[in-house]
C-alpha cells in the first residue's frame, strides 16, 4: 500500500464535499502537472490512503490537512480537458490521446484541521516533501513514517 497527500482547495472541493457526494466518491480532476499525473497513472493502486489537505484557503490557520480518504480507482482520462468550458480545458488533448488523468477518491473520515504550521513543528516530518521549500506538488507521496506520525498528531 502507498500513501498520497492530494491537495484540494476548499472553494473547489473540500473533504465535506467528498464526504456528501454520492457514495462519498469523487473523481479527482484538474491535475495539470505531469509529475502529479504520473503518481496517479504510474504508482496509485485502490485502496492507497489519502491525506485530503485543504490548500489555498484565505486565512493561513485554515490550510492543512482535513480528513482521510482512499483511492477508489485505477487512473483514467480527465474528462475535464476536453470540455472547452472548463478551466481544466486543453486544447491539444483529445480522446484518442488524453494528455490529463485522475482517479477516484473516498472518503474515508474528516478529522481535526491538522495545519500546516503543526507540521512543520513536528521534527519527524521535516523531510516531508509537503515541507520542503518550493515544493508546489497537488499531489506527493507519503511515506509510511509519515503517514503513521500524522496518523498519531491527528489522534
């Protein structure tokens, strides 16, 4: 089993979103980084667990992670990117030749906001790749470690 930390913004998605969906599933649209594409294409596998991180909130204190889920399928075509009124449109993609994938998501739980200033003060995640300077990935790989100390800081 792997473990992901997907980050959402909130205004877009947000872990009550998934946890009100049908079926507490959502397809994980709008990845438009080739990196991230290929963690979902390349190395995600149903059941990995998910770290449901809220991003880009207006206030600081509301940004870090928000739940668990688990990845509920294997990748495929974003549908998104041939939608030309999408702000995930791409013009040269085509559904002989998909350039973005995703998969899905279930919700699992929401837990304690569990910000980001918490876990940069936590010494056992400072090699987190969430932490590391520059580091703009929506989606990064967790390692078990990691995924067993947030488990332990979230109760």
């Amino acid at each position: 089993m792997n473990y992901w930390l997907m980050k959402s913004e909130p205004s877009e998605c947000s872990i009550d979103d998934l946890a009100q969906a049908p079926g507490q599933q959502l397809p994980w649209v709008g990845v438009r980084n080739y990196q991230a594409r290929n963690f979902m294409r390349d190395q995600m596998q149903l059941g990995d667990g998910v770290l449901f991180y809220h991003s880009s909130c207006p206030k600081p204190e509301q940004i870090g992670i928000a739940g668990l889920a688990r990845v509920a399928s294997s990748a495929y075509p974003d549908a998104t990117q041939f939608d030309p009124a999408s702000p995930y449109f791409d013009a040269k993609a085509t559904a002989e030749s998909p350039r973005w994938l995703h998969v899905d998501v279930r919700f699992e739980r929401k837990t304690r906001l569990l910000s980001l200033a918490e876990l940069r003060a936590e010494p056992r995640l400072a090699s987190m790749r969430l932490l590391q300077p520059g580091s703009r990935l929506s989606i990064t790989p967790v390692t078990p470690d990691e995924w067993s100390v947030i488990l332990s800081l979230l109760g």
